[in-house]
C-alpha cells in the first residue's frame, strides 16, 4: 500500500463500490478514488478490472453481421474471400468480411485499453458507441461476483482439474526433491500460488504426496 495513505486492511463493502460506481459515472480517477476510500490506487484498479462486466452490442443479425473494422467506411475492396466467382458486393458489407481480410483492425476504445477501462462516464450514448465490446462497473453485480468468489474458494479450489493436476505436477516432484513450499514459491512465480495456498493444498489433499515426505514438511 502507498505509503501516502493511510489506509485499512478491510475488504471493499457494497457502500465502496457503489461510490467506485458513483466517481467513475463522474470520472473521477483512480487516484482521486482511493484517496476517499483510503486505499492505495492499485486496490481500485484491481476491483475495476476484476469485476467489470463485458457484454456484446451491435451484433448485428446471421446474415448481416455488423462490421468492426476500422477501415469499414473507406474500404473499396470487392470479393476478398474468392468464394463467388462474380461478386460486385463490397467486402464491408459482408457478413465474413472481418474473418477474411488480412487487412482487418479492430476498431478499440482508449477507455477500455487504459484507465478508467470501463465505459463509465463516457460522453457517448452506449446505442450510438460503434465499438463491439463494452465493459462497464456495476456496484451490485461486483459485489455479487466478490461474494461468490469468496464462497468458492471456502468451499474449495477456484481452478479446473487439468490445471489442478498442472500444478501438482510441479509442486510435487520439488516437495520430494527436499524443497521447501516457499523455496517452490520464490522459484516458481508462474505457478502464482502463495507459500499459504501450498500448505492448504498439501493439508486439503490436493497435491498428492506420499505420506513419507509429509513430515519432512517444515512446520
């Protein structure tokens, strides 16, 4: 946490984020967030990113599917794809246009790819905005999402077998070579589980150790 603010170790309320909600309709920023809350600026940015929910506008229908590309309006080009022999069609007004041209560039929003990275407080009316993907914060369905996330992982893993068994595949060949779990979790950051988190497998019996090495186990 910075060290400008003062700050607590306590978990973000419903109260937060409806604020978070609040400040980014009014495009407030991250920092100027974190300063009313008392939170480092990191802990916005996480809950931003984390909890944000996408959806899909413009689809279009099956058989006239909107174009995304950002050369949709100036493109003159005619029969890319060379599955019609004779195609007097413009390519932007077919529905693969975008799956078939090399040339294709999505068309992307600044909000999205930098702070605030949700359409929050964006001047531009969502059913006028040409962009596909939109993501916007919303206090309630974050909440929801954080308190679901943390029912899971009381209840269990937060991970599907294959990368269980990925993890396992590591961890326990290391664990029978003498190391320690914070030796394999300094040496092995791509395996993003804490010293804490490999102890709570081991105890759970999610990675599968022979009962001799258990009490080779520092305590």
């Amino acid at each position: 946490m910075s060290k400008y603010i003062p700050g607590n170790q306590k978990h973000l309320t419903l109260k937060d984020r409806v604020f978070i909600e609040n400040s980014l309709n009014q495009n407030h920023t991250f920092k100027d967030i974190a300063k009313y809350l008392c939170k480092d600026p990191t802990t916005i940015y996480k809950e931003v990113k984390a909890r944000r929910s996408s959806d899909w506008y413009h689809k279009g229908t099956f058989y006239n599917a909107k174009n995304f590309c950002i050369y949709r309006f100036s493109c003159r080009k005619v029969n890319v794809c060379k599955k019609i022999l004779v195609c007097g069609i413009k390519c932007a007004s077919c529905p693969t246009c975008n799956q078939t041209c090399r040339d294709f560039v999505k068309e992307r929003c600044s909000r999205l790819d930098k702070a605030p990275y949700v359409c929050n407080g964006c001047d531009k009316k969502i059913s006028h905005c040409t962009i596909a993907h939109k993501y916007t914060y919303n206090a309630r369905f974050a909440d929801c999402k954080y308190h679901e996330l943390l029912t899971n992982s009381r209840n269990g893993i937060c991970m599907t077998k294959h990368e269980l068994h990925q993890k396992d595949m590591i961890v326990t060949p290391l664990i029978e070579q003498g190391q320690s779990p914070y030796q394999i979790s300094v040496n092995h950051p791509e395996l993003d589980m804490s010293v804490r988190t490999i102890y709570t497998y081991i105890d759970n019996g999610y990675i599968q150790l022979q009962p001799s090495i258990l009490w080779l186990l520092p305590l």
